[in-house]
C-alpha cells in the first residue's frame, strides 16, 4: 500500500515591520502608514502605533512562491497600489483590505509606482527599463513607453499639460506626451544615476537627486489660453533673459540652478510635502535634509538682499564705476524683473539625524497644528521611526519598533505546551504567541545564539557571543541573573531529558553540564532560578552544536573539525565518532526512539547515522547552501531541515525521500523549532521574519509530488529556453519608442486555449442548428437535443461569457494569441454582441485589437470583407449612442451641481464633506441652546433672589 502523509502549508508571518526593499507612504487620511513587509504591506494606524489591517495576495491568486513587495503608492481614493519582484501590480481597496485586481505587464522588479491628482491613471516604473501606464477604472494598461537604457528609478506626472517626466540609472530625464505618447524633450547634465525626481504641489519647480553633490532643479513651462508658452511667473526673464520667442516649443523643463549638498553619500529620495512649502532630501545613509522652500515675495527680498550684499562688497574694494552699472544691471533687466536664483527659493532648514541607516521617507500629507510638518522614516533595522519638522529643531514623536526584531532571528524556542514562543536576536529576546504571531514581551539582552525554555514555561535561559547565560523570568519579563559560563561564544544549549539539566557548548573547546533550582538567594525576597556548573568535559576544538538522546543515555558533540563525537552522559566515557562531512557539522538531532541522529552541515548535506554503531544509513544532497537546523518531529521519522538556500524541507528518514519543499522565507534561514505534537513548525531568518507552518488534513504521496517537482523544472527550463534561446533578442528601443502595456503570461495562454475550444463548440452547435433546419424543410420532424456543454446558451452567447471571463488586463494578450482562422470567427460574432448596450466596450476593444494584428490578412482575404462592412455600419452607430449617453448624464449631472449650488450660498461640495459640515453646525447649535439654557437658570435665579430681598 502507498504511505500518505499530511501536507504543511504556510499559515502564519511575523516579526517584519518595514523591509529595506520597498518605501513607504502615507494614506490620504494621514492616519495609516502603508509599510511593505516582505510580501505583505501593513497598514500601521500612526497614533496607536498598531498594524489594523495587512494586505496579502491569498495563496490562489499566488502562483509559485511569495515575493517581495518593491513599491507601494497611494492614490487620493483608499485605493492602494504594491509593486512586486516579479513585476506584477496588484490594487487594493484600503478600507476593505481586499484584492481588487491584478496587473501584469512588467518582467522586472517593480521599482517606482505613481498616480496622477484624479487617481485615474497609474504609472509604473520597472527594473526592465520599461514604463507602463495604467487605466486604473478600466483596470487594464493603456500603453508602454521605451526608451530609457537603465532602471527607470522615479516617475511624476505634470498635471497642466498632460506629460509624464522619468528618471533613470541611464543618467537622463525623459519627458513624455501622453497624447501622443511621444517622448518630447531629454535632459541630459547629470554626471551619475538620477535616484529620485519630485515635483512640487502647484507644479513650479521640478527637483532631482543623484549621486552628484548637488541637488538640480528646473522651471516648468505651462502653456496659456493664448498658446504661448512661458516660464513660470515672475522667473520667465531669469531663464530666458527677455527673449520667450527662441524658446524651443519642444522645451517642458529649464535648468533653474542647483543647490550643493553637505553630505557625500547619494541621494535616495527627494519629496515635497503636500503644502508645498518643504522639501525633503534623503541620502542613503542616517541625515534627511529639510530645505524651505519661500514664497515669490520672500525670494525676492532675499534676491535684493544678496545683491545689495554684493554691490556694497564690490564699492568697498573700489571698484570701477561701470561694474557698478553692470551690477545694477543685475538687480534689474527687462522691466524690472528681479534675478533670483535657486539658493533664494530653497534655503536649507535643519538636518533630521536617525539612528541607523534611512530606507525610505514620506511626508504626512495632513499638516499639524503645532509643527510644520510630520515626517516618516523606515529604517533598515526593522523599525519606523516618525519625526515632528519645527522651525528650528526635528523632534521624533514615535517610534514603531516592539513588534520585531532589529537584525536577523538566530534562534527560535517553544515552551513544552507551545503556547509561547521565544527568539533571540543580537540585542533583544522577544516573547511571542505563536498562533497570532503577536509579541508578548521584549527583554534587551547580548547577542543571543540560543535558547531554551526550562520545564513548567516560568524561565528561559539564553547563550549568547560573549559566553554568558542570561536567566530571564518569562512572567514579569526581566533578565534576573547573568552567569559568567564560557571564555568563547554559547553555540548549543540542550536541555537533559528527565533531569533539571543542561549542557552548554562554546567556542573555548567546552562542554558544561549544568543543573538549575529555584531557590532564594541571600539578600533576595523572592525565589529565582539559578544554575550551577556540575561537570565540565575539555574537547580538542571548538563546539558547535551539542545534543543529548531522549533516553538521557548519550551526548552528541559536533566539533570544528568536520566531526561528530558520541559520548556516554553518566560517565563521559567515549564511544563513537562519525565522520563523513567535508565541513564542520553546523546543526544535528536525534529522533525520540534514539535510533538515528540526523547531522546537517556546511557541505550543504544531511547525513543519517545508526546511533547503535555510528553507520551512515544514507547522504543526502539536501540544500543549495549551508544546512543551518534540522530537527526530528517527536514520535517519527520525520525531520525537517532548513537552510540558507531560503528554503524549508520536510523528509522521511527511513525511506531517505524528500517529502515537502515550503518556500516563502527572502533570506537564509536560520532556526526552526516544532511543536511537540508535530502539528506546527515555526522557522526564523536572515529576512528578521518569524514564519509558521501549519500541519493540514491534506494527504499527499510521495510520487504525485516527486511528479509536481519535475514539471516545474521543465516548465522553468523551457521559459528559459524560449526567453534565451530561441526567442529573438530585443534590440534597443528606439528614442521613445511606444509598445503594447501587457505581457504574455500562463493566464493568457489559458484564456486563448478557452477561446478557441468556445469557438469549436460554437460552431459545431450551428452545423447542427443548420443540419436540423435542413431537415425541417424536408419534412422530417425531430426534436433538437442542445449540446450540455454550452450549459443552455446560444452559440453566440457562449463564446461571449468565454471573451467575457478574461480579465480586462489579459484580452490584449489574449487575442494576440489566437490564430488568425480563429479570429476571422470572432469578428463574425461581435455583430451580435454589439446590440447589447453592456458590451459596446468589450467588443470595440476586441475589434481593434483583432484588426490591428491581422491587418494585412483581413484585407486581402475576401471572406473577411463581408464581415469588416457590417462591423463598419454598425460599430460607428452605437459607439455614438453610447457617447451620447454618456454626455446626457454628464450634462444632467453639471446641471444637478449648477442647481444645488445656486440654491445654497456655499460651494458645492461632495456629500461626504457636506455631512461633516451640517454634523459640525448641529453641535454648535447644540452647544448655543445649552449655553441659553445656562443663561436663562441663571438669570430666573437672580430674579427669584431679587423678589425675595424686596419682600423681605
């Protein structure tokens, strides 16, 4: 009989606050923080500094393992946009926390995402040079833009002329038209990669960041009602000297001027704040630098100032008279105008200093009362910090930091009944509830390598690099002893089965048994646990790992010399040694029936030894990188090993099988600990994440897996094939060069296959229609029995729930895979689905496509012109009506505002806002009727008072 086994899948990931691949942002509300953590982005509430809601793809809509999130935008609605590794975008609805759509169109890690003010539009910028925009109501892509030679690095939209300006590793700036999808003007001058662009609120002054010391900015050119073109305002003269008309009409950005930098580390980020009156500079290093940014009257004062500074400086010397008239030039040129340059608009305001190194920065779009504006930084330690901007200092607010570690997770614990997980990391020992993945208590400790929960879960002991014990008391959360236990680092800690013992393992060549008791010390109030050194065993090189068998009968030592000695516990007495690695021995385990001893190691193989006579039952090619922890599940023969390949493997080690691959961790993987029923496994890493693995009720076999397996390598060996080999190599675009927005993927592929079966079942059912006509007309009178298979739908209808189920952001993909027999049978339905109003839409995009591939076939092949003639008629018609429907609506909609606004004094505002305000004036109300209230006891009281005296 074939063995079947229960299948573990990933249940739960925690421990990750900001990952250092992605930024973050702001919502609109200014309460939530949106945070990418790994694959997951957490929606951080700012004030409460807890995660409300976390937006993770569910494992369907998953294909493969979970990737990173490398960019995250928000849009002015609550919808929220994540880019990730694989090139894929997926839109979210904030306040639901749910997966709106998914866009796919990239082939590279997605680097930069933008919306435009309205919301409506998407860009994305990608690491395959490419920028896609996307219809973000239509859900689907509108176009590509090619050109740039690099990594496309930051985008931003220039809302007043419909343009879109990007910035790339190629060291230009590019200019697009998104009319005419023509790339309008490149910006050469920067001497290394362009890393961020920004451009403020009302659209002045555009400012880039790079490698450079210093800071560029341009002037935009904004296109009046008269056609001409000008410079910004009052600052046309500076850059044009008078003279508009040599102006290149091609010309959107004009060199402003630069501003030198204090630091020499490259710019990471540059941002304005919403206002418009900051700007921010994040280096890739510790400082963010806050510039002022003046208004037009402030600048101009400061202009006459520095030449006024500068003619005083000039007469002092003495100089002749006619550098004074050329200076005077200066202050004046053209009518008056004034010359102000960079360093009198942008004016350096202070320096926010963190802690570690800045990952990412964002404004808070909602400007306090009491500062000038809020600024958040994530850090690449795993942690938010959020800072106030004042005029004069930058004082940090909050700091989000409790809910994981600041480095990797080098060790992972679980009490006896799992109900509390420990892990350890380079200053700190966090406590956690491992089935909500909540952190329960933080203790700052030395460099933790491992741990150990001692019995009844009241006291967990820590090793760590300098060679101490930590005893911390779990209840109150504190470090109560620190015992002096090794001259080197504590590399194993194992716990005596049956016994209140443990064995120690250092790097000082030693390994230490010790016992524990609670007892009271002199002095002390209260019990506490202390241990004490009872044996010491000197070995002849460093211990690496250390491991007692379940009958407390033997102690395996695993040394720095590739091998692994056995000794007996009670008399220490030697008694075998297994050798066969090539590299030291980083991690081993013995199984709970003490048979086997499983030894994983730097040779990147397991090994599983006869623990009766030291024979290696078999080697096993297990990871790609170093074995870092294996360890058996309790009552089997089941282990689990992990590595630093990313990856968690489940085997049986009596028939030497590997069982299950679980991927899902970023980083090397470090420790993994399992619940002692085996229903869980939990796993720390180099990624600062915690993961969970849950047993399901899921049985599999070892075949049909071993057979998943195999398809997956073909399947990625043939991608590769076609994409390297056969496929032809794309050449380099052409300047601004405009392709299709999506991509082939293994959905479209699927969708053209659904296609084409729709339109074989179609048509087999309307031969069948006609062959039952034909013999109506003859006489011979025969009930029609319906094909099943088209569950009760007409031929037509059929094949437009099939075009109607793909995903508006596959159909261009989709059709441009069909073959051009199959095609020509599409056009021939669209006459049909054209009648219905719904799908007007969906048949005008199917057409295009359709006619835009097989243009040349269409043409010359006579069976089609029947076809493309009624489209012609018919098309054009009830495009029409569908425009003029929608213009009636929006007529009667405009005509609804100019009512109701004429109807109030106020403007007319949305309902949202509207309630707010009529909420608002019924509370003042209110607070006026209980004021009047007050009023008249008041005054009823004086007058009873008054009444009395008289009488009296």
């Amino acid at each position: 009989m074939v063995k079947a086994y229960l299948r573990y899948e990933p249940a739960v990931s925690f421990g990750v606050i900001a990952s250092i691949d992605s930024n973050i942002a702001y919502d609109t509300s200014g309460k939530h923080l949106l945070a990418a953590a790994l694959e997951k982005v957490g929606v951080w509430h700012v004030r409460q500094g807890i995660c409300t809601k976390t937006l993770v793809p569910s494992t369907s809509s998953r294909s493969g393992p979970s990737l990173a999130v490398t960019s995250i935008a928000s849009s002015p609605s609550s919808l929220v946009a994540s880019g990730y590794a694989d090139g894929s975008i997926r839109i979210w609805d904030g306040d639901k926390g749910t997966c709106e759509t998914t866009l796919n169109g990239h082939k590279g890690a997605i680097t930069v995402l933008r919306y435009n003010k309205s919301g409506s539009l998407l860009a994305s910028g990608s690491k395959d040079n490419d920028i896609i925009l996307w219809d973000v109501v239509g859900e689907t892509g509108l176009f590509r833009l090619r050109g740039h030679r690099d990594q496309v690095t930051d985008l931003v939209f220039l809302e007043s002329g419909k343009k879109l300006v990007s910035s790339s590793k190629d060291k230009f700036l590019r200019v697009w038209d998104l009319e005419t999808q023509y790339c309008m003007q490149i910006i050469s001058g920067h001497h290394s990669e362009i890393w961020s662009i920004d451009i403020d609120p009302e659209e002045r002054y555009l400012v880039t960041g790079s490698a450079d010391p210093e800071l560029r900015f341009y002037l935009l050119k904004h296109e009046l009602v008269d056609g001409q073109r000008i410079l910004n305002e009052n600052r046309v003269e500076i850059m044009n000297g008078g003279d508009s008309s040599t102006q290149n009409k091609w010309e959107v950005l004009k060199l402003f001027g630069e501003v030198q930098r204090q630091n020499k580390d490259r710019v990471a980020t540059v941002r304005f704040n919403k206002s418009g009156n900051l700007l921010a500079c994040q280096v890739a290093g510790k400082t963010v630098d806050i510039f002022r940014v003046l208004d037009e009257n402030e600048a101009k004062r400061k202009a006459k100032r520095r030449v006024h500074r500068k003619k005083e400086k000039k007469s002092a010397k003495g100089t002749a008279e006619s550098t004074e008239i050329k200076d005077a030039k200066l202050l004046t040129e053209e009518g008056g105008a004034l010359m102000v340059t960079v360093p009198d608009v942008f004016k350096l305001l202070q320096t926010v200093r963190a802690s570690k190194k800045i990952c990412s920065i964002s404004f808070n779009p909602v400007t306090p009362k009491n500062s000038l504006a809020t600024l958040a930084l994530s850090l690449n330690n795993n942690l938010l910090e959020f800072y106030s901007i004042e005029s004069n200092t930058a004082t940090k607010s909050l700091s989000i930091e409790l809910q994981g570690h600041r480095s990797d997770v080098r060790s992972v614990t679980l009490c006896s009944d799992n109900t509390v997980l420990m892990s350890t990391s380079h200053n700190a020992v966090k406590f956690w509830n491992p089935s909500t993945g909540s952190c329960l208590r933080t203790i700052d400790s030395g460099y933790g390598l491992c741990g150990l929960i001692v019995p009844h879960n009241k006291y967990a002991l820590v090793g760590t690099k300098d060679g101490k014990i930590e005893i911390i008391e779990i209840g109150s959360g504190t470090c109560i002893e620190v015992v002096e236990a090794h001259g080197g680092s504590v590399r194993s800690i194992a716990p005596i089965p049956n016994e209140n013992g443990f064995v120690t393992g250092s790097a000082d060549h030693d390994v230490k048994f010790w016992e524990y008791q609670v007892k009271q010390k002199p002095g002390q109030d209260t019990k506490h646990l202390t241990v004490s050194n009872v044996r010491t065993m000197k070995m002849n090189d460093d211990v690496l790992v250390v491991v007692v068998s379940p009958d407390a009968k033997y102690i395996a030592v695993a040394l720095l010399d590739c091998t692994v000695k056995v000794f007996f516990v009670d008399t220490l007495k030697f008694f075998l040694s297994l050798y066969g690695h090539k590299l030291p021995v980083l991690c081993m385990d013995i199984s709970s029936d003490g048979d086997l001893i499983v030894t994983g190691s730097a040779d990147k193989n397991l090994k599983i030894w006869g623990l009766d006579f030291g024979d290696c039952h078999k080697s096993l090619f297990a990871h790609a990188d170093s074995v870092m922890a294996v360890q058996f599940v309790r009552n089997t023969h089941y282990m689990f090993s992990v590595g630093k390949d990313r990856l968690v493997k489940y085997w049986d080690a009596d028939k030497f099988e590997l069982l299950l691959t679980l991927e899902g961790h970023h980083a090397d993987v470090w420790c993994l600990a399992i619940s002692n029923r085996g229903d869980f496994v939990v796993t720390g890493s180099h990624d600062r994440s915690i993961r969970r693995w849950d047993r399901t009720e899921e049985p599999f076999f070892i075949e049909e897996e071993k057979e998943k397996r195999l398809e997956e390598m073909f399947e990625a060996d043939l991608d590769n094939a076609f994409e390297n080999r056969y496929a032809p190599k794309d050449e380099l675009p052409e300047e601004g060069a405009v392709a299709l927005a999506g991509k082939r993927t293994q959905e479209t592929l699927t969708a053209t296959d659904l296609i084409i079966d729709a339109l074989d079942a179609a048509e087999v059912e309307l031969k069948r229609i006609a062959e039952h006509e034909e013999e109506k007309t003859r006489g011979r009178v025969t009930e029609f029995q319906p094909n099943p298979i088209l569950h009760g739908l007409a031929a037509s209808d059929y094949v437009l729930r099939a075009i109607s189920n793909v995903h508006t952001n596959d159909l261009e993909q989709t059709l441009l895979a069909l073959p051009f027999s199959d095609a020509l049978k599409l056009l021939s339905y669209l006459k049909d689905w054209a009648s219905n109003p719904d799908k007007v839409e969906l048949v005008c995009r199917v057409a295009t496509v359709l006619l835009q591939t097989h243009h040349n076939q269409l043409v010359t092949t006579p069976a089609a012109r029947p076809v493309l003639t009624v489209l012609k008629d018919i098309l054009y018609a009830r495009v029409k009506e569908c425009k003029d429907t929608l213009g009636f609506n929006l007529a009667a909609m405009d005509h609804l505002k100019q009512l109701m606004a004429s109807r109030s004094d106020a403007l007319f505002k949305d309902a949202k806002t509207k309630l707010q305000e009529i909420r608002l004036l019924q509370f003042k109300r209110l607070e006026a009727r209980t004021d009047t209230k007050e009023e008249k006891r008041k005054m009823k009281k004086q007058k009873k008072s008054s009444d009395v005296h008289a009488w009296t």
